[in-house]
C-alpha cells in the first residue's frame, strides 16, 4: 500500500498543472451540420494511408442511431467530412456504435454496435468501399443470436487483429456470468465469420475475476491478450487482466491488478479506457476516477512486470478536484517519439469541459503533467467540449481526436452535439 500522499505532493501537482503548456487547437468538424450528419461521438479517430480521418458517432444520421464518417483535408488548410453509412436504416442493423474502427490489408473497415442487431444486442460490422466512393456494410456477428443466449451483449470496444486475421473484442454485458466476455471472430473461407467466447467475465461468481470491460485489448509479442475492466476485482473497483493461449485451442485468465485493492485509497478506480505498451514490456492506462479518497477524479497509471510472474501498479499522476486539471479521462492514452504520454479528460479543465494533456518522465521516476487544451475556451464559440476517447498523432506531430458535445450545432438546446479537433504545438 502507498504511504498517503503528502502535502508538498499535492501542491508540486498543482504547480505543474498551472504550468500549462501553449498549443493551438482547431475545430475540423462541427457534427450536426446538416440532418443527416452524426452526432456526439464517444469514440477516437484512425488515419488511413492517404491522411482521411475515420470515426463513429453514437447518434445521428439517417436514421438516428449513429454513423461512419471520413474527414479528409481538402488541399487548402480545411477539412471535408462525409457520411460512409447510417445505422439502423437496414432492418437488424447495428446502432449506437460508441467505439473507433480498425482497417484490415485490403481497406476495409470493422467495429462495433453497443445495440442493434436481431434481439438489439449490439452487432460487429464490416465496411468495405465500393469503388465510386460509397460504403457497403455487412454484419459479421449479432450478440445473443437465438440459440446463444450465453454469448456476449453490447459491446462498448473496439476490435483488434491477430496475424492469423482473427478479430479480438469484449463486450461489457452478457456471458455466462452476465458480467462480460473477451470474444473472437474467425473468417470460415465463404465471406461468413464465426465467433467464440474465449472468457466470460465472473464467472461461478469467481469473485476476484473482472467484470463489465468497456475497453478493447491489445496483444504483446508472445501473443497474450492484456485489457481491463470497469468493475470487478478484489475490491470491486476494476482490474487489469491477462489472456494467455493454453495450447489447446483454450485461454487462461489472470488478473495483473485489482484497483483500490487492500483498501490502498489512492489507487485509481473504474478504469474505462484500454492500454498500450511502451519498448520496455510496462503497461500504461487511465483510470476514470479514483487517486485519493476524497479529492482524486482519476489518474494515469503504470504496470510493471516484477520479472516473477507479477505485475507492480504505479500512479504515475492523479486529476485532482483542488485545481484547474482535467478530470474524469475515459480515454487511454498514446505515446510520442520521446516517451511522452497524451490523452483527454472528459471534465474539468477551466470551463469543466475536459482537457487534452501531455505527460512528460522527470527522469526520477516521476512524472510531470501539463495541459495542452482546455476545451471551450473564452471566446471559442464553436469549440469542442466532453472528449470521450483519446487523441492520435500525424506524421508531423499533431493530434486528432473528437468530442461528445461543443461545437457550433446546437440540437434542440443541447449546445452542440461534438467536433472533430486538432491539436498543434
């Protein structure tokens, strides 16, 4: 258990986040521009080979229910954005995708619906382009198909690629334990995907087992999957697992670190967002809230392999309720070339409307925080606000991302229904 963190600690955070760092931030895209556009998107941004920003919105388009869309420079310093597909048009057709998309080799786009689908459980789909610059979708998994009343439901993550062209997901409901599942989809050879469940979450009330994950996985060189989970652990307020490949066709599941575990009150909880590895095998997250007891609104954090079989949990910096900081992150975080952290609050911040940040390695062990962006600045009018994912780089050293609400849109009162934004130094 960490000693409790000190008043001199407490005040360094504070001095560091008044230290913010100068960077420009600019409006790509006001969502809700037109009526058929998305809407408050909750997911991150990929790039494509040729520069074209793709994302998902959780509402909107034709039918309501969320979109695909692609932003695209136009040449001159702008951004065009284009709508690729309307959910819930097409009968048993996912909707409320809250997750990002991944590419496979050919070009094609995957991801995920938290709802729609046959019995409304949320759905995997499959846009591919058609060659006169529209999308088909096709959907490759309905979640609790009948005849599966075990399989996963409602997936909140998105997916990942194994060298074989497998996908890899969770769901946040569903299972055999009702608390989640890690699931994966196999291509069968005739265009049609076949899914496995290859853990479910608390399961026979396995009471120090995860539950309820929202974030996607991530491989490491042996092939083990690593993610988390909102809730569950030892002491309820999530954990960090480890898949391993059984050599029989089966996994194994671990759990690397219970958050809040033996009552250690300045551990974060509630992690939201997955993870990434750094060149040295150690594990880097976010946590939505947690950090101290009574003033902590979340932190990064740290897993470092103890070379037995371990794991060591490190807070490496926690939002905190006494200053100006960001608050609440729900989105992971990315490195840079340097080994500097970034990634977004979804509040807080000086108009508590979430920030972007960079962590900075003292060289000491610790670490120094400094906010890039607030979010609804003064006088911005048609800036973003609330970011639910984070931020991703291009070739030149920007960051991209998007935001649930802000912008210049204001449906039915709303104040704007999210941007897409940039960040430059």
């Amino acid at each position: 258990m960490r000693s409790a963190m000190s008043l001199k600690a407490i005040f360094t955070v504070l001095l560091l986040v008044a230290s913010s760092w100068a960077a420009t931030e600019k409006t790509l895209h006001n969502f809700g521009s037109s009526g058929t556009d998305g809407q408050s998107s909750a997911a991150g941004l990929i790039f494509d080979s040729a520069g074209n920003l793709y994302g998902t919105t959780a509402a909107g388009g034709a039918a309501g229910k969320g979109t695909v869309f692609e932003t695209s420079p136009d040449g001159s310093g702008g951004w065009t954005t284009k709508l690729l597909w309307s959910f819930g048009v097409v009968q048993d057709d996912g909707q409320k995708p809250v997750a990002g998309l991944v590419f496979d080799a050919a070009g094609n786009l995957y991801g995920t619906t938290y709802q729609g689908g046959t019995v409304f459980s949320g759905t995997v789909f499959e846009l591919s382009p058609n060659g006169d610059g529209t999308w088909a979708e096709k959907v490759l998994h309905h979640f609790q198909v009948q005849g599966h009343e075990q399989d996963g439901k409602n997936p909140a993550a998105g997916l990942i690629f194994d060298a074989a062209g497998n996908l890899y997901g969770t769901t946040y409901n569903g299972g055999t334990g009702a608390e989640g599942t890690v699931f994966e989809l196999s291509p069968n050879g005739d265009g049609t995907w076949a899914e496995k469940v290859i853990h479910n979450f608390f399961v026979n009330f396995h009471v120090n087992d995860g539950q309820n994950p929202q974030a996607s996985v991530i491989f490491d060189a042996a092939g083990n999957l690593y993610g988390t989970t909102y809730q569950g652990g030892s002491a309820g307020h999530g954990a960090v697992f480890e898949m391993s490949p059984n050599g029989s066709g089966g996994w194994t599941e671990k759990l690397l670190h219970s958050f809040w575990a033996g009552g250690d009150q300045f551990d974060g909880s509630n992690p939201e967002a997955g993870l990434i590895f750094d060149a040295a095998g150690n594990l880097y997250g976010t946590t939505y809230s947690g950090g101290s007891r009574f003033q902590g609104l979340g932190t990064v954090f740290e897993m470092t392999p103890d070379g037995s079989g371990g794991w060591t949990e490190k807070v490496l910096h926690v939002f905190h309720k006494l200053s100006l900081d960001g608050k609440y992150p729900q989105g992971g975080v990315i490195f840079d070339g340097a080994g500097n952290l970034y990634g977004t609050t979804s509040a807080g911040g000086t108009k508590n409307a979430g920030a972007v940040f960079e962590m900075t390695p003292n060289g000491d062990g610790s670490w120094a925080e400094f906010v890039l962006h607030n979010f609804q600045v003064e006088g911005d009018i048609d800036d973003g606000a609330n970011p639910l994912a984070g931020v991703i780089f291009d070739s030149t050293g920007n960051l991209y991302g998007t935001t649930s609400k802000g912008g210049t849109s204001n449906t039915m009162g709303s104040g704007g229904v999210g941007t897409v934004f940039q960040v430059a130094p």
